[in-house]
C-alpha cells in the first residue's frame, strides 16, 4: 500500500478510496477469485481513514520460455527469505506460502508449480 502513482492521484483530489466489505465484498470476490479483502490503515493516503475494501492481489509473473530451474530458484529464494520481501513493501506483507496461490487466473510456469508442489501447497 502507499504506492507513488496512487499517493500522487490522492493528493490531487481526483480520487477516493471506495469502503468495500461484507456481502458485497465476498460477492466481488467470487466472481473475481483474484481479489481480496485488505484493511487500509487510516493515513495511508492523504487524508483518509481506515477502511476495508476490495484489492487485486499481486503476483509475479514469468515468460513461459524461461528456464524452469531459474523460475524454480527465483520462487524458493522469495519464500526462503520472506521476511526480506515483506520489508521492501508493506503490500507484500500480505504474500505467505499458503496464500501464494490464491485467486491466481493464469497458469503456473513448470518451475513455480516444482517449488509448489515440493512445499506441499499444490498437489
């Protein structure tokens, strides 16, 4: 939370944060799987106070030509520092190994999938 481009639309007044919650949340969320419900602390953006809402979750990304064992790696080096990854930005607090999963739309690349199903978190 706190991103540069959203913090700047905030501050020009241009946009507001839209509370997002109970049956309307849930039922966003199962029409979209790849949304969640987040708690935005108040201050997060110019003036605002807390609220819950609706967010896309994030997730990486890789071609499908890559290697499998670079993808594999690049997976097992996030989750075996996670704690790094959660200080370089507050949305990614939210990522644990059994929430990587979750609400993802596309398929897997070969070597995320490997570091999944080692983990036990696909079958």
């Amino acid at each position: 939370m706190g991103s540069a481009v959203i913090v700047d639309s905030f501050i020009s007044g241009k946009v507001a944060l839209v509370p997002v919650a109970g049956s309307e949340a849930e039922a966003m969320k199962k029409k979209y799987p790849f949304y969640t419900s987040v708690k935005v602390p108040a201050n997060t953006y110019k003036d605002q106070s807390e609220a819950t809402t609706v967010a896309v979750m994030a997730m990486m990304v890789a071609r499908s030509d890559l290697p499998e064992d670079l993808v594999y790696r690049f997976t097992k080096a996030i989750f075996d520092d996670l704690k790094q990854f959660h200080a370089a930005h507050s949305a990614a607090t939210y990522l644990t190994l059994e929430t990587a999963l979750s609400g993802n739309p596309i398929p897997l690349h070969p070597g995320a999938a490997r570091f999944y199903k080692e983990k036990g978190v696909l079958k």
